[in-house]
C-alpha cells in the first residue's frame, strides 16, 4: 500500500512535467515471461503510466506515459531495481510502442 501511495504522488508531482512520449530501459536479468509480467505489472501501477512493452530477445523495457506526464528516471530505477533487475540504460524517444513492438518481433524472427 505504502509503495502504492509512493507511486501515485510521484506520478502527480511529475503530471506538470513535459510529456515523455517513449521511455526505453535497457534491463539485464530479464529471462522469461514470468519476469516480463511482473515488470509489467509494477510499471502500470504508476499513475502516469500508459503503456509498457516488455521485449526478453532485446532486453528491453518500453514505458509511454500519459499525456502531460513523466516518470521520473530515478522512479523507474527503484521499481525495477526493487524487483530484482538491474537497470542499465535509460533513454526518452519519440518512437511509438508499436515501432518498437514490430522492431521487437523482427529482433525475435531474425534470431530463430
């Protein structure tokens, strides 16, 4: 409840703040769908959150925030690192989540 209440107050501080479009997060110890749902799930429960992608082949965690919001780098950090994975890059782009989902599966295609 307490970390809820944390998420939900960064996420009002921060709804002032220029929108931030795509934040893309380089994440090492993503290994399987069981680690993808629960990032997942963390990252949603920020106010400010609009959509996550999780790709396993790239590493790579992809958060949009609603519109006139940001998530603060160090917020992102926390909630990952928390859950047990380690942050390694984090970079705002203007690519859409569907840019980066279709990049995603060609990454998986290619690999196979």
């Amino acid at each position: 409840m307490h970390k809820k209440l944390l998420l939900a107050l960064a996420g009002l501080l921060a709804a002032g703040a220029a929108s931030a479009a795509t934040i893309e997060m380089k994440v090492h110890g993503l290994v399987c769908g069981f680690c993808a749902q629960g990032i997942e799930k963390i990252l949603r429960e920020n106010p400010a959150t609009d959509g996550v992608i999780v790709s396993l082949e790239n590493k790579l965690v992809v958060v949009t925030t609603r519109q006139g919001t940001d998530i603060p780098d160090a917020d992102l950090t926390r909630a990952i690192t928390e859950a047990g994975y380690c942050v390694k890059s984090i970079t705002r782009t203007s690519r859409t989540l569907e840019q980066v989902r279709k990049e995603s599966l060609q990454a998986a295609n290619n690999a196979k």
